[in-house]
C-alpha cells in the first residue's frame, strides 16, 4: 500500500492509500464464519482489545460482535464475496467500508507524544504496547488507533472527518510543540 509523508514535526504524519476494509459483524453463532475471515487473511483471529497481521493482511478486534478486515484494496472483491457465502445463513454480515474510513500513521520518537495530546488513552510505552487496538476519541470525532510490531501507530477514522484528523495530528506535531511526556529532552 502506499503512504504518503504529509508532514514532518516532531513526528511523520503519513495517509495510507490503497487500503481495502471489511466490517464484519456477527452473533455468537457466527464465530466460526468470523473465524473464516481470519483464515482467509491468512492472520490469527485476535483477542479483545487486539490486532493481528501477516504482511499487509489485517484483523483488528472492534467490539465483541464486531472485527475490521484489512487488505490491499487489490484484494478485497474476492474476500468480500468469500466472506458472504460463507456468511450466507448465519445472522452476520461482511461490509465493505474502504471508502467510508481513512487511515493514517504517526511515526517517529515522538509519535505517543503526538497521540497522547489529541486522545484520552494511556500512550505510554507499557500502557500502549504492539498488538493493542484502542477505539477513541481523537480530538472531537471518534477513531481508532493501534500499534505495529514496527513501531509506527495506524489511525482510522470516518472520510468525513479525515480532514480534521489530519489537520489535529499535523498541528500536535508541529516542530517545537514537544512536551517530553515519555522522553527526556535533549541535552
């Protein structure tokens, strides 16, 4: 997928393009069809609050009915009608949501800086570790956020205020708005 560098502060804002989401939702009776999903990315079904990924391939845990899929835009036609025969019968749904949501990352040694400004979670290297999926407020508008195995967080949020959310980490990034909250200032 391709990301471009929006802005360079005290941390990389980038936009991730090309990203394919699937809202899957369902019962109880459909943990096994959820479980498919899994299969299919080729990732581990995740545990509440958790993400897992192979490669580009992604599950993140949403709220225990619900999971958020995502592929390479490329790829995400012949999952989407994969998951709905397979969710035929059972009272669960396969939604493609890629145009509905944005997705962004915040890198560098500042990003839980960045992050912390705009949302009310704990951003701390031991109270945000990788494989965490957080659902929150970013500024006024509802996202979520989770972290990679790289380092580098991901947020998505809603299209219609992609614009805002970019705008909130650009401006918490600006170069000289650093706090030190989880790093010493330099000497």
């Amino acid at each position: 997928m391709a990301e471009a560098v929006n802005e360079t502060g005290i941390a990389e804002i980038g936009t991730v393009a090309g990203q394919g989401m699937i809202a899957l939702r369902g019962d109880k009776d459909a943990a096994a069809v959820l479980k498919e999903a899994a299969d299919r990315l080729g990732v581990a079904m995740p545990g509440p609050l958790e993400g897992r990924f192979k490669g580009e391939a992604g599950l993140l845990w949403m709220s225990p009915d619900e999971l958020l899929a995502l592929c390479p835009a490329a790829d995400l036609a012949g999952h989407l009608d994969a998951l709905g025969a397979a969710m035929a019968g059972h009272h669960a749904m396969a939604l493609d949501v890629s145009d509905m949501r944005v997705r962004f990352t915040v890198s560098g040694p500042l990003a839980r800086e960045v992050l912390a400004k705009i949302c009310p979670l704990d951003m701390s290297p031991e109270g945000f570790t990788p494989g965490m999926v957080r659902r929150t407020k970013l500024g006024q508008v509802a996202g979520a956020i989770w972290l990679g195995k790289d380092g580098v967080f991901h947020v998505i949020c809603f299209r219609s205020v992609g614009d805002y959310v970019h705008d909130l980490l650009r401006i918490a990034a600006q170069p000289g708005s650093e706090v030190h909250l989880f790093t010493p200032p330099a000497a």
